[in-house]
C-alpha cells in the first residue's frame, strides 16, 4: 500500500519506518529541510533504539523516502498520517495549529480519494475539524472530492517505540465507515495478527481512548506516589507494598513503580488537556486534578529530601549535588517535562551546585536549561562526577546505574549519601556498604 505520514516525530518517524519494513511504500513529510536532509542520508535525529537501522535499511531498498513537500508525499498515496506535534498552550489547552494546517495543505492538494488518519494524540472532535477544514479547502478549489478521516492514536512508548509499534496490545481505528475501517484493518494485519487487536469504534470514542489510556496510567503512577509517601510516613516500604498489591491480577505489577513524578511529552500534557476538555464542557475532573497535583508536588519530594538532609549544616548553598539521569526515563534522549529540570532548578535556585551525567541526555538537558553557572554536565563518566561531591541523587533509572560499583563510589564522594528517586537500591545493601540512603516510600 502507499502511504504518506507526515511529521517525522517519535510517533511518525516509527510509524513510517515499521509500516515500511512490513513492505508498503512510505513518503515521510516534514517542514524542517535539515532534518529531511539527514533522513534521506540515514541519520536519524531522535534516540530511539533500533529505529536507525530500520530507517537505513528501508531506505536503501527504496521503500521508505523523505520530502518537504506535502504534495509530493501526497501524490501516490491513499493513507495520509497525520503525525505532527500538538503541543501544550500555558493554559493546558492543546495547540492544533500543526495539524490544522496540515488538513487544509492536504485539501489544497489532494487530487483523488484519500483516507486521512490523525495519529497526533488530539482532543475529541479534532477529526471533525479536520474533515470541516479539508472540506473547506476542496470547495475553494470547487472540488467534490471523497476522503475520510479517521483517528488512529498510537500507544508506543519512547524508548521501546519499534517493538511497541511492532506488537501493539490493541490498534484502535475510529471510523464509522465500514470500508474505511476494512482497508486499515488490512493496513494493520502483519502487527496486529490476532484480529481481536483491532479495535474499531466511533472517531469519538477512539479520540477518548487514548486520554483515558494516557490518564489512567498517569492516575496509577501519582497513586503509587501517593502511598509512597504515606509508607515512609508509617514506617512501611512500599517496594512489599507494590509487590503485595500488584500479585491482585485486578491491579498488576505494571506502572506502580514510585518515583520522581511522571514527565515525558505525554502524560503531564495530556492529563492537563483532558482537565481542560472536562472544564470546557462544564464538568469538574476533580480526581485528574489531583493526579497532575500529586504529580507536580512528586517532582520535588527527592530535592525536599536533600534540603532537609543538608539543612542541619547550613543548608544547601555552597553544597555539590552529583545527578544520575538527565532522561525523563531510561532508554531515551527526551527531557521533556523530565524530573530531573525541575529538581535541577529548584536546587540551583537555593545555591546548591549541580554535577549531573547522563548517558545520552545532556546535550538536550543543557538546551532545554540553558546556561547555569552552578550546573555542569557530564555525559562521559558517570564516577567521575562523584569525586568530591556532597551527594548523589539517582533520578534517571538507566540499566547502568542499577549495579554500581559501591567501593568506588564511596572512595569518591565527600560523603557516602546517596537519594534514590528510582528505589534503584535496597535499603539493607546500601547500609552494609556504609551510605547514608534515602529512597521513596521506604523505611528510613
Ligand atoms: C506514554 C505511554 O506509556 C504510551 O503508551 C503512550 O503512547 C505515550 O505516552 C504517548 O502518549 O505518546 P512515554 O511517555 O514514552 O509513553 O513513557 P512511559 O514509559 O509511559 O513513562 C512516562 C513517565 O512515567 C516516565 O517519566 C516514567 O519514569 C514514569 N513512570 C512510569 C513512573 O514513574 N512509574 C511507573 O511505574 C511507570
């Protein structure tokens, strides 16, 4: 089949590369000519990993191709993905600029029928707009064109993005046209090979599926971290806790993982988007209030542990703080909305001076802060950011901070303390090793 996906984002670029490998004919989009230039020489531009290889291979056999030009990404296919950003205004709301343009450039340019499929996560009723817009465009044109509009949110995760994209749990398809629905049903056949994966529905319903997946999952963390705090108020560990709980089928081992709040370009986004959708339809969403202020308020439990620890010599001005994680999580470059910024922020703020290392997140991290006397970055040695330094925070769980060597560590820092926002240690481990350690929703 011949597609045309425009964006090319975590969620197109994937989407491109595996439809590709399954042997349809891809035309990517994008407006920014240099990532299009780095594209066609095989460089992707985000980590993801195994996405280059698919993108090279792809590529190089002539199935996947990359162009500025809606037109000509338009011109032999029937599906057009809609895959550009829809990133948050201050007030929550989401920004649909992108993707409001796209479907009127498609009606400006189409020539025959097209099934056009918002993969962008957009608020209910953005198909509707779309389909308007494009109508709109085709009658300046005094064209009567067919097309459909179809939502198709994508559920991948960054950093297992292929193998997500790969074997989906489920592929939702909102459409009410039977038609529609069968040619996307055979679009998505080599992934999604059980055709109880498919799930078609309402464009509504299907546009609301993935706030409710992306908030139910949200609303999981923030409770986690909520009984976290409690634990360690109680005298309880809720590393037991979780294990004791998530053996109840009904709740399950995954996504209650306590930490340093949610971030990443999703969650925090979405949560406030659907707030704002419930608001604007007169209807107050007061347990989402509370699992983005839970959150907010998670982001700065590890710093509240620092200051405190630090507060009885004089606080943390003048103090180093050696950082772990950079990534909103492991296995990516991202540090959208990440833990890490804002606990960076609020401990520079307060004097405290911050060494951080991160395997692959520092160049971003640095752009997203920009300069700071008081911070330095790292991305060559995780020990060496240690030598002489008051602390250390562990925020990012990356594979490689799991099993540490401990004696060099200690050898290392002023003092052996460590804060562990990813309960990456055990509590008995540390102590025999000789450090101080402060974990979440742990004994102390
Ligand atoms: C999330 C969803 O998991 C995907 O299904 C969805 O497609 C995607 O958003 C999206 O809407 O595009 P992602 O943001 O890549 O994916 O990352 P997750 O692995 O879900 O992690 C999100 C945040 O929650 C991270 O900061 C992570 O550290 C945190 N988290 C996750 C926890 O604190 N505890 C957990 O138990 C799990």
């Amino acid at each position: 089949m011949n597609l045309c996906i425009v964006g090319t984002g975590y969620v197109g670029l994937v989407s491109a590369a595996c439809f590709a490998e399954m042997g349809n004919t891809v035309c990517c989009v994008d407006v920014n000519p240099k990532v299009v230039d780095m594209l066609r020489q095989g460089k992707v531009h985000i980590y993801e990993p195994g996405l280059e290889q698919l993108v090279q291979r792809n590529t190089s056999e002539g199935r996947l191709t990359f162009t500025t030009d809606l037109a000509e990404g338009l011109e032999n296919a029937l599906f057009v993905f809609v895959c550009v950003g829809t990133p948050s205004r201050a007030d929550g709301s989401c920004d649909l600029s992108y993707v409001h343009q796209v479907a009127r450039q498609v009606g400006q340019t189409m020539k025959d029928y097209k099934i056009v499929v918002d993969k962008s996560t957009v608020p209910v009723g953005t198909a509707d707009q779309v389909k308007a817009l494009i109508g709109e465009e085709l009658a300046r044109r005094g064209l009567d064109l067919e097309f459909d509009v179809v939502s198709n949110p994508e559920f991948l995760k960054e950093g297992d993005a292929v193998s997500d994209f790969m074997k989906p749990d489920r592929v939702v398809v909102g459409t009410e046209n039977v038609r529609t629905a069968k040619l996307l049903e055979a679009l998505y056949a080599p992934f999604a090979r059980s055709r109880d994966k498919l799930v078609v529905m309402g464009v509504r319903s299907a546009e609301m599926t993935k706030y409710a997946a992306n908030c139910m999952l949200a609303t999981k963390i923030s409770f986690i971290n909520e009984i976290a705090n409690i634990c360690e108020r109680v005298g309880a560990d809720v590393r037991d806790v979780r294990m004791g709980i998530g053996s109840d089928s009904r709740i399950g081992y995954h996504f209650i993982y306590p930490g340093v709040g949610y971030g990443g370009s999703c969650f925090p986004k979405d949560v406030k988007a659907l707030i704002r959708t419930a608001r604007e339809h007169d209807f107050t969403p007061q347990l989402l209030e509370s699992v983005d202020e839970v959150n907010d308020r998670q982001k700065l439990v590890l710093p509240g542990k620092i200051r405190a620890y630090f507060a009885e010599q004089g606080g943390v001005e003048g103090k180093t703080l050696a950082l772990w994680g950079l990534a909103f999580k492991a296995s990516t470059d991202d540090v959208r909305e990440a833990p890490a910024l804002a606990m960076i922020r609020a401990l520079t703020a307060a004097g405290m001076r911050v060494r951080a290392f991160d395997p692959v997140a520092g160049a971003t991290a640095r752009q997203a802060l920009g300069e700071n006397d008081l911070l330095e970055i790292n991305g060559k040695d995780q020990y060496a950011i240690l030598e002489g330094a008051d602390a250390l925070a562990v925020v990012t769980e990356w594979n490689q901070f799991r099993n540490p060597d401990f004696g060099r560590m200690k050898k290392l820092l002023k003092a052996p303390i460590v804060f562990d926002g990813r309960n990456l240690y055990q509590p008995e481990t540390m102590a025999a090793n000789g450090f101080a350690y402060f974990g979440i929703g742990r004994k102390p």
